[in-house]
C-alpha cells in the first residue's frame, strides 16, 4: 500500500528484503482523501516542513487526485518491473483495508507492506494504515517510511 511513487531508493529497498527469493508485488496506490488536509499539514509543521504546510491546499485531493494517482501506480509499477519483480496494482477509493485484506487472501500474501510518509498524529492514535491493517490482514504488516527523491534511505517503522 502506497501514497506517493516510489522513489529508486524505495524500490531499491523493497526489493532487497527478500533476496534469492521470487518477489511479486500486488501494490495498492490510495488517492489523496480531502479529509486529511489538516492531519497532512500538521505533519509537515512537527518535521519542520512549513513550505510543505502551506503548499498543502495546492494539491488535488477527492476525484482530482485519482490522475496523479494513477500516474504513481504506473510509474511504480514500472519500476518494480525493471527491477525484476512481477507488479500488479490499482488504485484504491473505498475500503482500502477491506481490499487489501482480500489481496492477502486471494494471493496468499506473506506480509504486507505499507510505504508511507510519517503521519505523527495518526500513529500516535495507532489510526495509520498500517496499525489498522495488523489488525485486519492476518499477516505480518512492515511500516516503511518512503521519502522524497532527493533524500537519503528509506527506514523501518
């Protein structure tokens, strides 16, 4: 489950975790809800992002996000195919964790993992993706924190 393209650092990572092993990716790419505009921005405040913070209203979020959105599933897609992996995704608008546990199911998924950007105030309520979704998948679920093209390694949350 992602938010944003991945990066060649992110894809690079992703694609490390099980070397020797086939690896195929079913990846889920959730549109930006208008709904999170303020948790977004609160984010960005507590990283010290304020540029971030007030570009915030510039992004399409609703049904303008689900172009952007596409065009990071493909490009996503497209590089976790040029690194050797099979990839298959869609975009996700409605129950993301009710689809995500059914891909588990019809796939026998080993473990899920939701690439993201640091959400301070949802996971301190333990309201994240990936708090929701260990509790809905019945696999292991790993935290990644995604980062922007021009920054260093993505880490495990």
């Amino acid at each position: 489950m992602i938010e944003k393209p991945l990066t060649p650092a992110d894809v690079d990572f992703v694609t490390s975790l099980h070397i020797g092993d086939p690896v195929s990716f079913v990846v889920l790419m959730q549109p930006r809800g208008d709904q999170d505009r303020l948790l977004r921005a609160i984010d960005d405040v507590a990283l010290g992002e304020l540029g971030d913070a007030v570009r915030e209203a510039e992004e399409p979020e609703g049904p303008d996000a689900r172009p952007p959105a596409e065009r990071a599933l493909a490009h996503s897609l497209d590089a976790l195919r040029q690194a050797g992996c099979e990839a298959v995704g869609q975009i996700v608008e409605k129950h993301p964790l009710d689809l995500l546990r059914s891909v588990v199911d019809e796939t026998g998924a080993d473990e899920v993992i939701v690439l993201t950007a640091p959400h301070f105030v949802e996971e301190f309520f333990h309201r994240d993706w990936a708090s929701r979704a260990r509790h809905k998948v019945g696999v292991p679920v790993l935290k990644l924190f995604s980062h922007a093209a021009d920054e260093g390694q993505t880490t495990v949350g």
